[in-house]
C-alpha cells in the first residue's frame, strides 16, 4: 500500500516490534513522494532487522510474497473498497484487518478483526493468527465468498443491468418530455 497515515503501517510495525517471533514482516508499497510519514515509516522499520520494506511488487514478484506468508494484515483507518483484502484471501491466506466499515463487508469472522488503531490488540491478534492457517471448512467458505460475492463476470453483468435500467428510464423520461411538447 501507500505508505500514508490512513494506511496505519505505523501500528503495524509498532505491533510487530513487540512480538517474540523470528517470523519477518513484509510491507509492500512506499511513498507517492517522500513525507514526514514515509521518512518515519522508514525508520521504524530499520530499528528492527526483522521489519522488509520491498517498495511496489508485481507480478511474480508480489505472487511470491502473497505465496509464502504466513498472515496477511491491513490495518487501515479508511479503505474504499479493500480489493487487496480479497487477494489475499484468494491465496488461501489467513487474514487480520481493521475493524472499519469497508473491511467489515468481507465479512470474516469476529476474530479476523481488530479495533482499528489498537496497537496491542493487533499485537495479541497477529500473535494468536501467525501460525494458525485457515481451516479446509473457513477456507471453503472464503472461496463461496469470493466465486458468488466477487466474482468479476458477476460484477460486470450486475453493473450493466443498473446502466441499462437506468438508459430505459432515461429514455421514457426523455419520450415523455417530448411527447408533451
């Protein structure tokens, strides 16, 4: 992600420096253009060997990343629409995410949120979820998620049928409005 105060990297690191693991944290993303914020996040993660900063991923660079970790965080103060929340989970990854609107409607259970901004209760969180992998029965039920709720053909033809209501009505109105003329 961008490394930008609403993205709560900060919290992220600061979790993560306490916990007792030889497990590393992995941040992909920087900064747009150096800020305070971004000099800051730097510097808390060199502070701890254990804390990469890979800077954008893609392709099979990021496939890698997603592939090989242990547990996916997104600890944001605001998401539009968390499309890299539903990456992860279509890796097979156990996740943990702030307990704001927008993450909220993946709905996962309650133990896959965290108060957002709550440092030690992300802290206990990513502790108990590091090395729990999610079950054949959470997984199965992540994938039904992901195939009806997100599915893109889905999404394509629900989105035509709203613009194509919506031409219609246009249509009536504009006949209507030149019919009474």
């Amino acid at each position: 992600g961008r490394f930008a105060p609403e993205k709560g990297l900060h919290d992220l690191i600061k979790a993560f420096k306490t916990l007792h693991t030889i497990q590393r944290l992995v941040i992909v993303g920087d900064a747009d253009h150096e800020t305070n914020y971004s000099r800051t996040l730097r510097k808390m993660a060199s502070e701890d060997g254990r804390v990469l900063l890979t800077g954008y991923l893609s392709g099979e660079p990021l496939n890698q990343i997603f592939t090989n970790a242990s547990l996916f965080v997104l600890p944001s103060y605001h998401e539009g629409f968390p499309l890299v929340l539903l990456e992860a989970l279509s890796y097979g990854l156990p996740v943990l995410a702030s307990d704001i609107q927008a993450n909220k409607e993946v709905e996962l259970p309650a133990e896959r949120y965290f108060r957002c901004g709550d440092v030690v209760e992300l802290k206990c969180k990513m502790e108990a979820l590091m090395e729990k992998f999610l079950s054949k029965e959470e997984r199965q039920t992540v994938q039904k998620q992901l195939t009806v709720k997100y599915d893109w053909e889905n999404i394509a033809h629900e989105t035509m049928k709203v613009y194509e209501e919506v031409l219609s009505k246009n249509s009536t109105h504009r006949n209507h409005m030149f019919s009474c003329l």
